[in-house]
C-alpha cells in the first residue's frame, strides 16, 4: 500500500570540478504485505536508484564524476482516496476519459543549475 508520494528536489555538488545541479525525483513510500517500509524513486517517469546513495549518486554534467545528492526541498502528493470532503471526479469510462493523456509528451522532471544565473552558461 502507498503511504506516501512526494517530489523531492535533490542537490548535488560536485567535489572534483565544483559544478552545481539539482534533480528532482518522484518517491513513493510504500508497505509491503509483511509491514516493511519501502521507498521507489523515479526520475522523468524511470526507476531509478536512490539518488542518496553511492549507487545512486548522479554524474557531474561537467566531469562525470558519481555524487551522493542531499534533499533541498519537497513536495507531498495527496494519496488517494484522501479525506471525505476533498475534490475529486468520478471516472465513468476509463477508454474514453481524457484520452490526450496518453499520447502527451512527459514533463521532464529536468537538470536545474544553481547558482548566480549571471554564472550559468
């Protein structure tokens, strides 16, 4: 079941060249059927590996070197079905409702540079 959903803006820097970038990823938070917390993360709609860990540390867009993130920000996502009262719209016809849906391209969860934008290239 999931407990919980959020986009969480992760920070990196750089320890070779110093370049500066944040991503954001989706996290859900789930349990599993035995009571184990688990977390999923994805980037742009992919599974990805936790961005704070060694494994999961993303390269620098400069030198390529791998960098553990750290979390700046986040955004919770309301878990369905939420409580009574809360805005919501009753499917009648999955096939049909809002067909643009699927054929739409991604939003891009995309690189952020940081810093002074008078610095950026």
């Amino acid at each position: 079941m999931i407990t919980e959903l959020a986009v969480e803006r992760v920070e990196f820097t750089c320890g070779q060249c110093w370049h500066h970038w944040s991503v954001d990823f989706e996290v859900q938070h789930y349990q599993d059927d035995d009571g184990t917390d688990w977390e999923y993360f994805s980037h742009d709609g992919i599974g990805a590996t936790s961005p704070y860990t060694p494994d999961g540390g993303a390269p620098c867009p400069e030198c390529g070197r791998h960098w553990v993130g750290h979390l700046v920000a986040r955004r919770l996502v309301p878990v369905a079905p939420g409580p009574a009262g809360e805005p919501r719209h009753r499917v009648e016809d999955r096939a049909t409702h809002r067909p643009e849906r699927r054929t739409v391209p991604p939003l891009p969860s995309s690189r952020r540079l940081q810093g002074n934008p008078a610095e950026r290239p």
